[in-house]
C-alpha cells in the first residue's frame, strides 16, 4: 500500500455498474458526468486489507503435501 490507508471507497456488483453505464450509453447527455456506483458503504483501504488479511488466515485452503 501506498499511502496510509485512510482513503475510502465504495463497491458495487459489476452487474449494477454495467446497469448503470447502459443507461448513461442510452439516455445520457453528451458532456455531462455521471458517477456508477453506491455511496454506502465506505470503507478504508486499510480495513479492506485488513478484512483480506483476516480471511486469508482463517478461510484459506493449503494444498495437501
């Protein structure tokens, strides 16, 4: 990580984003913004390296030696 985690992000199911640009493509205005996405919830990079870290110790299958 390149900075100290503190930035927050949103996640959307890549089905709800495609939704979400299909319509923009459709009905959308030539130069105007639109963001895709959820506004809640958001979550630090540091808490999502944190959730990964956490599931890889305790989820994660070794093969078999």
């Amino acid at each position: 990580m390149l900075s100290d985690g503190s930035p927050k992000r949103t996640f959307c199911y890549v089905a709800d984003a495609v939704v979400g640009y299909y319509k923009i493509l459709v009905r959308g205005r030539p130069g105007e913004a639109y963001n895709v996405g959820v506004e809640e919830p958001e979550i630090s990079m540091a808490e999502l390296a944190e959730k990964m870290v956490y599931l890889d110790e305790n989820f994660s299958v070794t093969a078999a030696g």
